[in-house]
C-alpha cells in the first residue's frame, strides 16, 4: 500500500472484483425497486475497520471494509443498501448541499470522485485518497443526515426491501448493533451513528415493519449468492482484520470454505507464503476454474517475485472471467515485468480492454507506455503519459505529453484527436486555475 502524502489523515480504498460484484448482486433489485439505474451506481470499497456506509457525489456508495466485516449476513447489508438507496432517491444529497458551503462540497466531490487518479499510486489493487484534516469536520458535517432524512429514507428502505422479497429484519439488525454504542463518546463511535442519528423512533418503526412484512420468516436471497457473500466477508476478515478476529471468526475447527479463505489469506498476510500456497491450492482442488483463487494464487507469488510462476493462474483467472479489469490488469502487470516481446505484445491487448471499460484509470494509462515503449511506439508513448498525467492532475505535464504525441501522429487519426483532446482538457484546467 503507498499511500499519498499529505499533512492531513488518509484513507486507502480498496478494488476487489469479487467484492464489488457480490455487492453489485445483491444490491441490483433494491436499486430496480428505488427506480436507480443500477449502472449508473458506483461502488468503491474504504480500506478502514470502522462500521460505515454513504453516499456521496451523486449515485456514488462507498463501505467502510469494517462495516462488511462485522454485518453477520447478506440481508443486514442489503438493509443498509436500501437504506443509502433511500437518501439517494429521496434526494438527500441535493438537500444536503444546499446546507453548507460550497467549498465544504467540493472537498467531499473531490474525495468521492479523486478515487480513480488514487489508482495510479502504484499498485493495481489498491488506491488511496486524502481528506485533509481541517476540512474533516466539514465533510462529516456533508455526510450527515436530519432526522427526518434517516426517517424518510427508512420508509423508503421498507418499500425496496418488500419488492425484493426481504423483511426489514436485516436492517433492525444493523440497527440494533448501533444502538449499544449511543453511551459511548462521539470520538469513539462508529462514523455511522454519527452521521446517521439513530432515534428510539426508528428502532421501533422498523420492529413494527419486521412484524408485518409478509417475508418475516423467509428471504429472497439465494443459496449461491449467500455463499458468495460468506466468501467475500471471509475476504475482508482475513485481509484486513486483526489476527486475533481471524482466528475468533475461523478456528482452525471451521474446515469451511469462507474459513480456508480466510485462513490462506492470513497467512499471505503474515509473511507465510507456502501456507498460504498450500492454503488456496487446497481450495482450488475443490474449485479449478474459480477466477477468484486463480487471481489471489496469481496476486501473492508476482507480489513476492515468483513472476513466472504467477503468469498461468492469472491467466487461467482472466479466461475464466474476462470481463474483470482489475484481474487483467494484473495480468497485464506480470507480462510487462517479465520483459519479454510475446508479453509485451500480450500486455498491451489486455491494457487496452482494461481502458476500453475503464478509461480514466491513470494506473493502466501509465503501465501500457513501458511495452509501448520497449516496442518502439513513441507517439503513443506520449499519448498514454498524457493520459496518465490528466489522470493524475498534473495538468502542465498532461499537456506537454499530449504535445508531443500531436507532433508524431497522423494529423486526423483517431490517437491524434485523442491528443489533441488531452491537449484541451489540460490547458483549459490550467486556465480554471489561474
């Protein structure tokens, strides 16, 4: 993790393909039930233990790793989706920008939206971001809802949560598990209770509801997707909790398959390669194509230089889910370090899908120049650093780029006019700016 240096605190953000499409699954009918576009909807996942979920610079959601840690099921989640669903549709946010300074909003739209250019600090798999310390106040200040808000937004949690077949239970019991913390003092509290009041009211209106819900004893959840949800909260555990909590949640007893996820994952963690070697090796006998294990056995030998090695698994993980960016990029990542022609040939295929689904991800922008590079594409060298560099917000640098690149190509081709776009981009930000 690298993360930005700034004098104010940081917050990584972590990408993670199974994570962000089991919540994108789960999520998908209360988003149709709320009338959102479910892909319009963007997902980011904040590397922090504390239990926290909002919404912010427009249809943005964004979960604290700790909060999926610690909801014990699908349906818990799925109440505080619905819940942030409701703000959303209700129009909270717009509401709520009304109410403070416009430079207050334009530090959290920094913060929602500067993900992206975080990317680029070095790691494919991980981002960090920076809020800075005097404008935190302000920011929790955004984030924070009214009582009639939360009230609003949980009626509305009702109605999405009835047209996917769900009881209100799940998010009672999110509900419930804020409510011990109401004596503790704010600087201890879980950011949500904070930001979201939680009121005697509330707790009781949604008893009421779970009483009357017709889905009371049942759940439209399936058995697969419960199983993917058990894997992905497995993930974070072992990722990113402490070791104590790893082994609390998945004793050595717990032969199944979350708590082997969970336990190959801690021993990556903890410098213990070959367990963990053993670990997802055992897991991939019971499943050969599973992208995931392929990825992760792919991700920890290139991360302690067995590139060769990590070249097969990441492969066979990008066969067996193509459309996954984060894994091909990956992929693309160990083509390059392995400083070979095929692979350069290879890495610059897979970078180029990577950017055909997500353009403005400087990271990729910067890896595809060094194959471009050894394969003697100056012009197009130059486009992807000012590409990199508008990523970035080095906007003199994107335009000196783009400059060059203009100067090489083929006046009206396709690179030429992205250049030239770069070009424009970057010179009317730097005038913004002045």
């Amino acid at each position: 993790m690298q993360p930005v240096l700034a004098q104010g605190r940081q917050l990584f953000f972590v990408r993670d393909t199974e994570i962000e499409d089991i919540i994108r699954d789960l999520a998908y009918p209360i988003f149709r039930a709320a009338r959102l576009d479910p892909e319009a909807i963007d997902v980011y996942l904040v590397q922090d233990r504390s239990l926290n979920a909002f919404v912010a610079g427009g249809q943005k959601l964004f979960f604290h790793t700790g909060l999926l840690a610690r909801v014990g099921s699908p349906e818990a989640l799925l109440g505080v989706i619905a819940h942030e669903s409701g703000h959303i549709a209700g129009g909270h946010l717009a509401q709520r920008k009304l109410a403070v300074e416009d430079a207050s909003t334009k530090s959290i739209l920094a913060y929602a939206v500067g993900i992206l250019g975080a990317i680029a600090s070095g790691r494919s798999d991980v981002a960090s971001a920076v809020i800075f310390g005097s404008q935190d106040l302000a920011i929790k200040g955004l984030l924070s809802y009214s009582r009639s808000h939360e009230q609003a937004a949980d009626q509305a949690a009702v109605q999405y949560l009835k047209s996917a077949g769900l009881s209100p239970a799940g998010l009672l019991s999110f509900m419930n598990q804020l409510k011990g913390q109401e004596v503790l003092l704010a600087t201890n509290q879980d950011p949500y209770l904070s930001t979201h009041p939680l009121t005697r009211e509330r707790i009781t209106f949604l008893e009421n509801q779970v009483e009357l819900s017709p889905y009371k004893n049942s759940s439209s959840v399936s058995a697969a997707d419960r199983a993917r949800f058990e894997r992905a909260r497995a993930k974070v555990i072992g990722f990113l909790e402490p070791t104590v909590m790893v082994a609390s949640t998945y004793p050595d007893s717990d032969q199944g398959e979350p708590a082997r996820y969970a336990r190959t994952l801690l021993a990556y963690r903890l410098g213990r390669l070959e367990d963990a070697i053993r670990g997802i090796d055992q897991l991939l006998a019971g499943a050969p194509n599973d992208p995931f294990y392929l990825e992760l056995k792919g991700q920890m030998l290139f991360e302690r230089g067995r590139v060769d090695e990590a070249l097969l698994p990441l492969e066979q993980a990008v066969a067996a889910l193509p459309n996954a960016s984060q894994i091909r990029q990956l992929l693309a990542r160990a083509q390059i370090e392995l400083n070979r022609p095929d692979l350069d040939h290879k890495a610059v295929e897979n970078l180029e899908q990577v950017l055909a689904s997500e353009p403005d991800n400087p990271f990729a922008w910067r890896l595809i120049a060094a194959p471009l590079s050894r394969m003697g594409e100056s012009a197009k060298v130059h486009l992807a650093l000012s590409e990199y560099w508008l990523g970035r917000g080095d906007n003199r640098r994107a335009g000196i780029e783009a400059r060059r690149a203009l100067d090489l190509l083929p006046a009206g081709s396709s690179d030429a006019q992205q250049a030239q776009d770069v070009y424009n981009e970057a010179e009317r930000r730097l005038r913004a700016s002045r």
